[in-house]
C-alpha cells in the first residue's frame, strides 16, 4: 500500500501524518485490504479555490481555499469551515479524514469533510469576511448542499458565517436552504444547544474518564489549552462540575491560579479585553508550562499538534481529552501511552459539535424545533454510548483508546461501504 496516498510530496511532518499514520494501524488491526486501505486514505473529492477579496481599501487580496471531502459511505460529507493562516491543502485533508471517523463513531449519518481559507480573520472587517465568506462559498456552491456536504463553524469562523454561507447558497438556488450549514443563528434555524454542543461533549467524556480513574470531580483539577468555542464552555462546566480549573490560555498567553480560577468572571474579561491575558483573578503563565502542570486533567482545545515529541515526556496529567482535532502528534501519544496516560482521542472527546450539528441538519430539513433539554439529553447520551462502545472495544482487543474509537469507525464507514458495493 502506498502509505503516503492522498498526502502531498511534502516530508514535513504535520496533522496528516498523523491522520494517515491512525488510518494504518487501524486498517493493521482490522487486516483490511490494501485496496481498502488506499480508498480509505485518499478523499474522494477535493476543491481548491481562489477566493479574492476587495477590500475596504479598494485593493485586491486573494486567498486561497479548500474543501476536501474525504468519504461519503454513510451518508452527506460533513465538517467545518476554518480561517487560518496555518490552513493548507494536507491540514484540510488530515481535518476531513477525522471527520468521517467522528460521524462513524457517534453513528450519524454522514461522512467527513472539511474546508479553509488561509486568512487571518482578525485582521479583517466585518465587511470583509462576509465577502470573503460569500465569494469563498460561491466558488465552492457546486459541491456543497444539504444531501452532498454540509459546513459548520470551526476554528475562526462563527454562526454569522454559517448565516453568510447559507444565504449565498440559497440566493443561488432561488430559495432558503436551511439545511447547507449547521451551526447556524438560532433566528435562521439553527438548533439550541448547538454554540455549546462540544464542550458539552468535552466535558461528559472528561467525567466519564475521571470516573473510570477513580477521580472525583470535586478533588480533581484540570488545565484548558483555548478559550474558544470548545475550551471555553468546557472549562466553564468543568468547573460546574466541583473541577479546580487551575490555568487556562489562549493565542495571547496563559493564566495560573492554584485554587481555580474563576470562569464565570473570566469569560466576562474576555468579552471585555479580547485575551484571557491581564486577568485580575489569576497569575500569567507561560502557555508552554500549561501542558506539563501538575494536574489531573489536560484539555488541549486549540489546535493541531501542540502535545509533541519534546513535550509529552513531562506532561504530569493522567488523562488528556483532547477538545481540539489532532492536539497529540503520532509520536508524542506513543509517549503518552507508555507513561499509562489515558488520553481521550478528538473523534469521541469533541463529537458533541457535529452531533448537535446533525440535530440540526434534521430540525432544519423538517422546519421543526426541538426543546434545549431534548437537544442536551440526546448528545449526552450519543456520547455516553461511544464512550462505552470504545472503552469496550479498547478492552476486548487491547488497543489505545484512540486505536479502538479509529477502528471502530474504520469498520463502520467500510461495512457501509461493502454493503452499497463499488459503483461501477
Ligand atoms: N468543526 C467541528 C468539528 O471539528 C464541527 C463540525 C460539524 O459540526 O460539522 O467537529
């Protein structure tokens, strides 16, 4: 089998490395054929684009895009939509194969995608990342839909752009189409629970864990790498928890505070000052520090690749989750296992937001909405299931939690694969 089918030339190391370095052990583990594991390794479909943009100042930028959608055996492709400097063709491609493994783990009706702009949304008006974002989903309009491949929000983009996507997309169709994105405003159908989903989700599986350690909540501590979309509402109801949420980061630096900080405060600071940073309730930290505390709990929830060779060695943490999508490189998670940490692998510990998601792909394609409790008690007990369905797995066939969560949905995507057969 060609090892490296669907990456680039590049000898670079970097999150699809590690994606296709999961796939293979997996597919070893499940003796698939090699055939399959080549289909498995290569996206069906990807799509680059030039996206320019006129900008406020009447000059022209050009950006470029993506949208790589990696497998659709069991249903419509899926996944989010990130603005990066960092987004390139292979991140996105790493991004949709973890995506299609997500889906077929938490068992929802889709495959994997994802899409980028390399763009630093920070740096641009309100003006100009809604043309970026309309003229983005214009050039990518022929591939996307409610039954071909439906984005959502991911790292720098938000419900305003998942509204900005789904009124270029239905201005083309000649009528609204609630159901091309997800994580929508909840005025233009987008599901309650849903801006909190993954966290929800990061959270359940980190108390599942600590259980399953021995670990009480309310002795416990934990540290949060990103205060975002995930690690904001997960440090949030950690700490709602009895969780001592002792140092949490963002792009800007760290904060430490032994005897926890203080969320509900912090989170106002933020929406103040934009940074966790300067915060009265806590000490600064160097954010390099926070991976290796003395804590019982580690939640990497912002980017790819920041548990590392170098670093794994000294995290202190007996359990990770990771929030984010590929925080723990191949080699560093070796590291991790032999030091007897349980690391909680992203295609079950950050399931919630694309579990939401289908909620409301379903609430929006029926024009019906669900209460919040309905929405929360169904992810709580999606998740609950994966849980135990890895844990099992992981026990009946000695693997890492991460090898038993990759080939439990390998499997599933392949079953679903052999059963609608190879067209022609
Ligand atoms: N971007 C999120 C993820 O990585 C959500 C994807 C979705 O809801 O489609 O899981």
């Amino acid at each position: 089998m060609n090892a490296s089918a669907g990456a680039s030339a590049s000898a670079v190391h970097g999150p699809l490395q590690d994606a296709q370095a999961q796939l293979a052990e997996a597919v070893e583990h499940l003796k698939c054929p090699p055939g399959l594991h080549e289909m498995l390794a290569m996206p069906r479909r990807e799509l680059m684009v030039a996206v320019p943009l006129r900008r406020d100042d009447g000059s022209t930028a050009v950006y470029s895009g993506y949208r790589v959608q990696h497998n659709f055996s069991r249903g419509p492709a899926k996944g989010g939509l990130r603005f990066s400097t960092a987004v390139d063709l292979d991140e996105v491609r790493a991004l949709a194969m973890w995506m299609t493994w997500k889906c077929a783990l938490v068992d929802v009706p889709y495959g994997g995608a994802k899409g980028g702009v390399a763009i630093e949304p920070r740096d641009h008006s309100i003006g100009e990342l809604e043309r970026v974002t309309r003229r983005y989903t214009s050039e990518i309009l022929p591939i996307i839909g409610p039954g071909t491949d439906v984005p959502a929000p991911d790292i720098g983009t938000d419900e305003q752009t998942m509204a900005w996507i789904m009124d270029t997309f239905s201005v083309a169709k000649g009528h609204t189409v609630p159901g091309v994105v997800t994580g929508k405003p909840i005025a233009l159908g987008g599901s309650l629970g849903r801006a909190s989903a993954t966290s929800r989700g990061v959270a359940h599986v980190a108390l599942m864990a600590m259980a399953s350690r021995g670990l009480e909540p309310t002795t416990a501590s934990a540290a949060v790498q990103g205060f975002g979309k995930v690690g904001r509402g997960a440090a949030r109801l950690l700490a709602e928890s009895g969780v001592t949420v002792r140092a949490i980061s963002d792009v800007d630096g760290a904060i430490f505070a032994p005897d926890g900080i203080d969320i509900t405060r912090l989170g106002a600071h933020v929406d103040r000052e934009g940074t966790v940073v300067g915060f009265d309730g806590a000490q600064p930290l160097d954010p390099a520090d926070l991976l290796t505390l003395d804590i019982d709990v580690l939640v990497p929830a912002a980017i790819e690749g920041v548990i590392t060779e170098a670093n794994a060695p000294h995290v202190r943490a007996s359990i990770v989750v990771e929030g984010a999508n590929g925080p723990t490189t191949q080699a560093a998670d070796a590291i991790l296992t032999d030091r007897g940490v349980l690391v909680v692998p992203d295609i079950l510990a950050n399931a919630g937001g694309v579990i939401v998601s289908y909620f409301e792909w379903v609430q929006s394609n029926q024009a019906y909405q669900w209460r919040e409790s309905e929405v929360n008690e169904r992810l709580e007990e999606k998740m609950t299931a994966a849980w135990h369905d890895v844990v099992d797995y992981a026990g009946a066939h000695g693997l890492t939690y991460r090898q038993a969560a990759t080939s439990l949905a390998v499997r599933r995507v392949l079953e679903a694969h052999d059963l609608r057969g190879l067209y022609p």
